[in-house]
C-alpha cells in the first residue's frame, strides 16, 4: 500500500535498527479515514475466504480491525492482556512476549466467542518476532475454528516472524513490508 508506505516515510520514526514509531497515525493517535483505507484494503485480501470473526489483540489493532470487521461486516474479538474479574471461565490463553515492552503477558478471549464453525482473520498492527501473531495463531488453533489467515499493517521481514509463520503454512497479507531500516532510510519489500 504505496500510501502507507509514504506516511510511514513522512512520520515514522525509526528508533536504533529494530523499532519503528509511528504513533502519529496507528500506535497513539490514529487518523481514522486512513485507518479505514487499510481496513478495507486488508479485508479485500480476504473477501473470498468466508471470514464469519476478525481476532486481533488489544490495542492497537482494534481500529484496524474494527475497518476490516465492518468491510466484511463480521464481529471483531480481542484478545485481552490482562485477566478481570469479569472474566469467563472457559477461556482460551496463550502466553506472548513484547518485545517493544519487553514484558510477558498472557493474553486470553472467552471461548464464547471463537467457536469450531467460525472462519477467523487475524488482524494486527505489526508483524516482527511474530510472538504477537503465534498467540492469537494458538487461539484460533485452541477453539477449534478455521484459520483463514492474517492481515498484517506493517511487518518488519528483517525480523523472523513472518518467515517463521509462513513456513508453519500460515497465509500473512502485509500492507507494508520493510526489509531494512536505520535512523533516515527505510526501504520496502516489493511483494
């Protein structure tokens, strides 16, 4: 997506080699018409796959998620990362590491809602390490639904996620896919 690609460009922030800020936009404040743009351009990858729940985890990938969910007019789940006291007891859990927070969480969604019938697309803000993605990969796994793949908004390939997934025969459809990066130069995956 050469409009994501440019905004990146414009107000992205690289940090060091390995982190990408672009707060300006997805990660703190969001611009909601773009956020749409690539909603709908992720669940165009997917319209023929009979996607019936959008999973994402929270939060930054709700409001993409949202646009994707209303494109295909499905539900969005979301994966919590921190249990309440509201919480169901049939849940499905799995344990992901942040590496932008350096910290474990347990992320969990109430059984309730991913069920054997359900044809489930992922969504997610990025795709690095893939700790993020291999959870919520588990969680459709553990409900017993269909996988019909995930939708990334930006995937770092100099990382080992998406090679990782993809070997494992996950589908991954990536608006932005960024083969290198330093502080003034970002360059792009041509596929």
């Amino acid at each position: 997506m050469k409009e994501l690609q440019d905004r990146i460009r414009i107000d992205g922030q690289v940090i060091g080699t390995q982190t990408l800020k672009v707060d300006s936009f997805l990660n703190h404040q969001i611009d909601p018409a773009f956020i749409m743009r690539m909603g709908e351009t992720l669940a165009d990858k997917f319209t023929q796959d009979g996607v019936t729940k959008i999973l994402t985890v929270e939060s930054s990938g709700i409001a993409v998620a949202m646009a994707a969910g209303l494109k295909l007019g499905v539900p969005v789940v979301f994966a919590k990362k921190k249990p309440a006291v509201t919480q169901d007891s049939e849940t499905y859990l799995a344990d992901v590491f942040s590496f932008t927070r350096k910290e474990a969480v347990q992320i969990s969604v109430a059984a309730k809602f991913l069920v054997k019938d359900d044809v489930i697309l992922i969504i997610d803000d990025f795709l690095a390490h893939g700790e993020a993605l291999n959870g919520m990969v588990s969680i459709v796994r553990q409900s017993g639904a269909k996988l019909a793949g995930a939708g990334i908004v930006i995937e770092k390939r100099f990382q080992e996620g998406g090679k990782k997934l993809r070997a494992a025969g996950i589908r991954i459809e990536t608006l932005a896919a960024i083969e290198y990066m330093e502080p003034g130069t970002i360059r792009f995956a041509q596929n």
